[in-house]
C-alpha cells in the first residue's frame, strides 16, 4: 500500500535563501515519484528575506488548513508560492475542530428530504476527500467507528437506511460498512453506555486526525516543494498597482514580522485571502465598503478522561436537547466531546464559556449509564473555535447564507475563500488556485496535482515503524508510537535529537510530563519546523494544551528552557514566554472558567465534615497560623520523603490560593473540599497532601495515647 502511494508524489525542489528552485521538481503524467525530498528546510530568517526580495505569482494570506491547502495547490502547479500567517500555522479554527474527518451524515439527510442536489454534491465531494486524507496522511488520520444509539423502535431502520445511503454515496470510497447491533453487543463495545430502553445501535464509519499537526504537515509539504512559508508575519495592509489599462490591481501586502516588529513588503500577482473568521478584516483592506462574508460561530468542546469512552468507539448523539448534534470521541488517548454552536463575535482568542461546558456535560449524562458521574471537576480542558458561515457576496440578501464554501474575486483581483469544513480544505483549495490562475493570468506549469499527493511523513510510514524507533534508539514503546503517530517517516529525525535519560531503560527521551508521551526532542525539532514561541508549542506541536491545561502549565519550564537554548532567549524572554503561555491556557484553553466555575459553588458541608476538615488543614497549618504557606507545603512533602521543585510547589498552592495571596486560609480550604464534594474538582494533590498530613498527626496522637502510665514516668 505504502509503494502504491509513493508512486503517487513526486518532489524536489526547495526554498533555499531568497531563492526558490522548483525546476528539479518534475510531476510525469501517471505522477511518477522520485526519493522523498530530504534537504533541511530553509531556516525562518531565510524565509523572511525571500519574502523581502522574490516577486511571487501567489501570496496566500493565512496559515489555516485552507490556506495552507492554497499554498501547497499552487506550488504544485509550478507556480512560485508564498504564504504569511499572524500567529502560527493552525493557531485558530483549523486547531479548535471535532478532529473528524467527515462527510457529513446530516448534510445528507438535509439532501434527501430537502432534494437539494447542492447538499449531495458536497457530501459527495467531502466522502472524497475524506478517503484523500486517510490515503495523503496515513500517520496522521485513521478510520474510528461511530455508534448512534437508538432509545425507538421505529428509528432503527431509519437511522439504518441513512446510514447505508451514506455508505452508498461514498462508493469505492467507503472505508467500512455500516452495521447494526443489538442491545447487548451495543453495550459489550461501549459499557458506559445508558441502558434502559436502549433497543440497539448502528456503528457507521469516518475518518479522525491530528488536525492541528495535518495542518502544520500540508504547510511543511508546500516548503519542501519550494513553497516560502512564514508563521508570526501580519499582514498590515494591501498594496495595489495599475496594470495596463490603468485599472488598480491588488499587487501584494506590507506585512510586519511580529517576532522583530521589522515591515516590510511582499510583492506578487495574485493575493489569496484565506483568513477563515477574519476574511473580511483583509476584504476591507481592499474595499472598505464591502458586504461581509462571515457569520462567526463559537463551537465549543471539552476533553475528558479516557474512561469515559472506549479506545476506539466514537459516540453520535444526532438530536440533543436544542437540535444540535454531539459527538462523543476517543482522542490522543482522552475523551473528546463536542461541539456547541452559538452566535459569536470575531476574535483572535476565543474562551470556552461555562453554558456550554455545563450544555456538553449535560448531554453527556443523558446517553451514559447512571452509574457513571459525568463530573464538572472531570474536565481537563475546554475551547472554543470560530468557524464561519458565509454568504454570497453577489446576493444581496440575507437568505445567501450557505454552509459551503465561496470563492470570490473582487474588482481590484483579490481572491478570497471562505468558509468549507476541515475535510474538503484540497477541493477548496484547488477551487481557489482554478479562479486566480483565470484572473490574474498566472503561469500555470499544469494543473492541480494535490490529489494523492502525499504529505509530510506519509513517504515511508508504516504502523509497525515505531518498532524500528524503539530497537534503534532505545525509546520507550508508547514514545515510539507517538512519534511515529504524529512525525510518520520524519519520526527518526525526531529521535536523533533526544537526550540521554541516564537511565537503563529507555535509554533517550526525557519525557516533558510523566502523563504523556512527548520528550525534549520534539521540542527541538519543533523549533526547525518554525516554532517560534511556547505556545506555538504546547498548543500546535505537542497538544498538550488541548489534552491537559494543568499538565500543560507543569511542563512549560522544561518546555521553555529548551526552546531557551535553540533560540537563545534571555531571562527576560524566557519569562514572557511564560506568562504569555499562562496567560493562554487560562484564558483558551478553560483553565480559567474552571477555576470560576469552582469558586462559585457554596460551602455545603455538614458540622462534622467542616470539623473532619478543619483537622486536615491544622494537621498542615505548621505552628497554627492560621493558613498554609508554600513552607508548610514544603514541610509535608519532605515529612512523605517527598522532593519536587519549587515551581510544582506553587503549582499545588496555587489550585486552593483564591484570592492569590501565595497563602491557604481555611475558607479557601473548605471551598476546595465543597468542590471536591459535588465533583466540581476531582485529583486535588493539595488534598492528598492534606490527608496525608492528617494521617500522620492521627498516628502520632494514637501512638501517645498508647504509652501505659507506669511506663510514663508515673508507676512505681
């Protein structure tokens, strides 16, 4: 399977410089493939003084999937390719998806009972893409079944001949059929499921994905075929020339590196606008009067421990309490669950709100067993993303909204793209390279060729690679199968550049969090794919961020002292990094409406719980002061044989500290316990310690009540 995909790419050709060769990259006509490209990729600053000096035939603004998509379609024609994003590739919607790789089983409903041919086309095209991706990506994507529960008699042939009708749309392409269970294999594959009046279910197939990782692999693919690509640049304002019949034409952009605040301007034929929700802010920089395009959505999801699903069965909940739909799906080893989808207003950083955290978990207890808690305290991360529905420009009515994407050229020649879904990012793209090509005469070489072109990682991979990782290097099995998960054929690279642990086994790969599989290379080596600030990596590159916000916050000093010394920071760098990383897993990434959600429940604990745990924080409190500080946290710890470094330290006060005084007061204490108490906060290792702390004094107070009084000095 791996040589028939191989025969499909061909390559060679990179930016190397301000100079971009794509003369030693020949597509035959049957797509013949030469070696996998392996030259480095050129570094950041290379990048930007090929900005500062080529004339390009495309500039794409916008490192989403859709951009990306732009950029690697365009350089596969031949054309010379440039592509700019403000923050980092995948920073914004394309990073905050379901991460399905779908048709879209509603669409397709919508299609039969509406007779909309328009809605079977996309579903059509989207099954396409689906089986592209699964074929481009195959280290990165994977088919995951999907069970629709059914609590009706009658719904079971009808979901059913749904189901095989999507089936029968995808054609070759379906990746498995469809099937149908009874009640008790339904629960025997997913034991957590609600049982009473469950008549059976109906396990269909899509696909699921890295999407943040494929995104960075499709922009990383346009730079290894001679694409220039720079992450951290905003585009300030459009530059427009007249052609020659004296009409103004959009002629590039003036952009500004927002790592050195350096401006300067991009020259090219052709602009792309591929800015997803911010579509029309660079519309405006055209045109200022213009009819806008986007109607921004908020689409909200949590992240679960991995006992609320099992491994690899995803839930479908396709009539939830308001009409929307919620999926229910294994991820990066966790459970995700999602999505909300509320009217929202633009903007860069997005936060979950509790409403809809709470409307997600209350969901989520309808379709599980009773016995299960579904609870607040269980969610280990929350964000939203914004995904815009557009309309049509040319309509001047509101009914021009559309759930599909739109291509538009406007009068000065700018090509915008906006709306569409993750799956079908290579039709969109190859949509928007067909319409520029047409407007600005570009020098086309041949047409698109991205279909079964395989991505970064795709060339050698296999699933048995990750054995190679662990005999060769000496990584631990469950590394081994991440990197090759997340790097495909690059895992090696990955591996190369991993410290010694100083241990007998494994023997390279510090691990950044002991929860988690990532180590100290890929930082590294997320730094030589153009990682350029803390986020970047813990919420693009590692995902820790959207798996964990608390193990996130824990590994950014490991995570930033290597980053320290591959861009050699200062002190002072080091610490904005830090408190810009904090700052964003607070306010985006729920730790912050987790904390409020918390603090908001009342003390409702009886007598003798408050007086069980007024003992726990005096057993703490060392010399009765009244409260805890980090030297009594400091004093426990030592007293269990317990050493951690003084930022864990401040890490454990810093779950009970409210007021953010460094200090516990008792308040702040029973607040915890009350949280604890109704699930809003699960895992508390400031409670832990607390206990532990109280069953040391208990012993030791029985212990003196044991001494007998003739052997306490008293008897004779």
């Amino acid at each position: 399977m791996a040589a028939s995909r191989m025969r499909k790419f061909a390559a060679g050709g990179i930016a190397l410089g301000g100079t971009v060769a794509l003369a030693s990259w020949v597509f035959g006509d049957d797509n013949h493939t030469k070696a996998r490209p392996n030259k480095p990729f050129p570094t950041r600053s290379e990048q930007l003084k090929a900005l500062e000096e080529e004339v390009y035939d495309v500039l794409v603004i916008g490192g989403g999937a859709t951009g990306a998509g732009c950029a690697l379609d365009s350089v596969s024609r031949g054309l010379k390719t440039a592509i700019v994003e403000l923050d980092d590739f995948s920073s914004g919607t394309s990073s905050r998806s379901t991460k399905l790789l779908h048709g879209g089983v509603r669409y397709l409903q919508k299609a039969i009972f509406n007779l909309d041919i328009e809605q079977y086309r996309m579903v059509k095209e989207a099954l396409h893409e689906r089986a592209n991706l699964l074929e481009i990506a195959p280290h990165l994507s994977y088919p995951l079944p999907i069970m629709l529960p059914v609590y009706k008699w009658w719904q079971i042939p009808y979901y059913w001949s749904g189901i095989k009708m999507y089936d029968l749309v995808a054609g070759s392409k379906c990746i498995k059929s469809s099937y149908v269970l009874s009640k008790e294999k339904a629960i025997e594959l997913f034991p957590m499921l609600r049982k009473d009046k469950l008549c059976g279910a109906i396990v269909y197939y899509d696909g699921q994905h890295n999407d943040a990782r494929m995104n960075i692999a499709i922009a990383l693919t346009a730079a290894r075929l001679g694409a220039t690509v720079a992450n951290h640049v905003r585009v300030v304002s459009l530059t427009k020339s007249k052609d020659s019949e004296g009409q103004e034409k959009v002629s590039g952009a003036r952009v500004r590196d927002e790592i050195t605040g350096k401006e300067w301007e991009v020259r090219a034929k052709c602009v792309i606008n591929a800015t997803g929700p911010f579509t029309d802010s660079i519309r405006e920089m055209d045109q200022q009067a213009v009819n806008k395009i986007c109607a921004p959505s908020a689409g909200v999801h949590i992240v679960l421990p991995d006992y609320y699903s099992p491994a690899s069965m995803g839930l479908l909940d396709p009539s939830t309490s308001d009409g929307r739909v919620i999926f229910f799906l294994p991820w990066q080893g966790l459970t995700i669950a999602g999505t909300t989808d509320t009217p929202c207003e633009v903007t860069h950083h997005p936060s979950p709100t509790e409403a809809d955290i709470e409307f997600i978990l209350g969901e989520i207890r309808s379709y599980l067993s009773p016995d299960i808690e579904v609870r607040r305290g269980d969610v280990l991360s929350a964000w939203s993303g914004i995904r815009p529905l557009v309309s049509d420009p040319n309509k001047p009515d509101s009914q021009s909204l559309v759930r599909n994407h739109i291509v538009h050229v406007s009068d000065s020649g700018l090509v915008t793209i906006a709306g569409g879904k993750w799956t079908t990012y290579r039709s969109m793209a190859m949509e928007t390279l067909d319409a520029a090509v047409k407007t600005c005469n570009l020098p086309a070489v041949r047409g698109s060729a991205t279909d079964g072109l395989l991505l970064e990682g795709a060339h050698g991979w296999t699933p048995t690679m990750f054995i190679r990782l662990v005999q060769d290097f000496g990584l631990e099995s469950e590394v081994a199968k991440h990197l090759s998960e997340t790097y495909g054929d690059r895992a090696f690279s990955v591996a190369k550049l991993a410290a010694l642990t100083g241990k007998r086994w494994p023997i390279v790969g510090k691990r950044l969090h002991e929860e988690f599989p990532y180590i100290d290379a890929e930082v590294r080596y997320a730094v030589r794919e153009y990682a350029c600030t803390a986020v970047d990596v813990i919420a693009r590159r590692l995902r820790l961020a959207f798996l964990n916000v608390q193990a996130a916050e824990e590994a950014l000093p490991s995570i930033i002292s290597i980053m320290a010394e591959e861009l050699k920071w200062s002190e002072d760098e080091q610490k904005r990094q830090h408190a810009e990383a904090v700052k964003f897993v607070r306010e985006e990434m729920g730790q912050q409406v987790n904390r409020q959600s918390r603090d908001k429940i009342p003390i409702n604990l009886s007598r003798e719980e408050i007086s069980n745990y007024i003992k726990r924080f005096q057993a703490l409190d060392h010399d009765k002061k009244g409260y805890i500080s980090i030297n009594d946290i400091r004093r426990g710890l030592k007293r269990q044989g317990e050493s951690i470094s003084g930022t864990m330290m401040h890490e454990i006060l810093r779950e009970v500290d409210v007021n953010a005084n460094g200090l516990v007061e008792l308040d702040e204490f029973l607040q915890l316990m009350a949280c604890i108490k109704s699930g809003r906060v699960t895992n508390s290792r400031f409670d832990q310690l607390a206990q532990e702390a109280q069953k040391d004094a208990e012993e030791e107070e029985a212990k003196r009540k044991a001494i007998p009084v003739d052997r306490s000095g008293g008897g004779v």
